[in-house]
C-alpha cells in the first residue's frame, strides 16, 4: 500500500483499542491545521484515512476493538 505523507505528521497514527472511536484532527495536531471533527472507522480493516488532511489512523498490532456495543 503506498500512502501520501503529510508534512509535519508522522506516517501513521497508532491507536489502541480502547482509543475507539477514532476521529480526526486528534488533539496532538496543531490548532492552525484543524478542521471538522471527523470519526474513522479503523475497526473493520485496521486503518483509515482522514478524508480532509490525509493522516492515517491504524490500529496497532494484537489490538482489537474493545467496550463498543
């Protein structure tokens, strides 16, 4: 899988878990690149893409979704 990277951000943003829901921008970002507050779904394939700025979210390895009903 080839990914854009975004200067200044890493190339991915590993979550836990129990970090779910995801949502970007997360609040590591700087406040001069926000935008509207989206919610990822990274529990179906392991990852995913903000659609406004690119960043990619994946869960990390051995970590599964956990307290969601």
């Amino acid at each position: 899988m080839t990914s854009a990277a975004v200067p200044g951000q890493p190339d991915a943003v590993e979550l836990d878990g129990s970090a779910l829901p995801a949502f970007c921008p997360n609040p590591a970002m700087p406040i001069w690149s926000s935008h509207p507050r989206v919610f990822l779904d990274v529990a179906t394939t392991g990852e995913a893409r903000c659609p406004y700025c690119g960043t990619l979210y994946r869960l990390k390895p051995g970590s599964a979704p956990s307290g969601h009903h």
